[in-house]
C-alpha cells in the first residue's frame, strides 16, 4: 500500500517542485471549466487522474491536507499527457498557419505577376 506524503514544496524526489499535483489538477479544470462547465471539468480530469470525482473535487477546493503519492504520480502522468496533447495541437496549428501564410505569399505573388503584365500589356497598347 502506498504511503501518504506530506505536501510541500518538495517534490517526490526531494528536489522544489516547479508546480504541485494540487497546482496541475486544478491547471487541468480550468482549461475545461469554459467549454464543458466545473462539474464536467471535475469528472473529465477525474477520470484522467484515475481518481473519485469526490476526491478531484476536494482538491479542487483544496481540501485534503496531503496527497497519497500515488494520487500525485497519477495526476503528474495525466498532467504531462494533456501538456504533450497540447503541444501537438500548437505545432498542428502553427503547419496551418505557417502552409497559409506561404500560399498566401504565392498568391499574392502570382497576383502581382498578373497585374505587372496587365499593366505592361496597357503600356504598349497605349503607345
């Protein structure tokens, strides 16, 4: 059985967290609280954090005074999987963006051509 762990600064390791399994799940509701509302935030990160709704609520509120180090190990690997999922959809939309910008720069290039030659075309009619 896992023992509980007082929750400090110090990370499973002994090293300062930069940011605490309290800090990540509640990280994790908030990203979803706007689209879904806090009830259906609490049981989608529950559920990523393989704990009760019960008890993501709890630490949502900042309820329970330590965390069993299991429960962390879980919301750290859930924590690190929606941050992975994140990058990926930030690198999908930076190729997005990146693919319009240059069809952009082509269009507007071969737009210019056009209008050169047209403009062109005008000059030696006009003579």
């Amino acid at each position: 059985m896992s023992k509980m762990l007082e929750k400090s600064s110090k990370g499973l390791d002994g090293m300062d967290s930069v940011i605490s399994s309290r800090d990540m799940l509640r990280e994790m509701v908030i990203s979803d609280r706007q689209q879904i509302g806090l009830e259906h935030a609490l049981e989608r990160v529950a559920r990523a954090c393989v704990v009760s709704v019960r008890r993501a609520r709890a630490i949502w509120h900042g309820e329970p005074k330590r965390l069993w180090a299991d429960e962390e190990k879980r919301i750290a690997a859930a924590y690190e999987a929606r941050m992975q999922q994140e990058m990926q959809e930030l690198e999908a939309r930076r190729a997005l963006v990146r693919a319009r910008l240059e069809a952009l720069k082509g269009s507007h290039e071969g737009s210019m051509a056009t209008a050169r030659g047209v403009a062109r075309e005008n000059v030696d009619c006009a003579q």
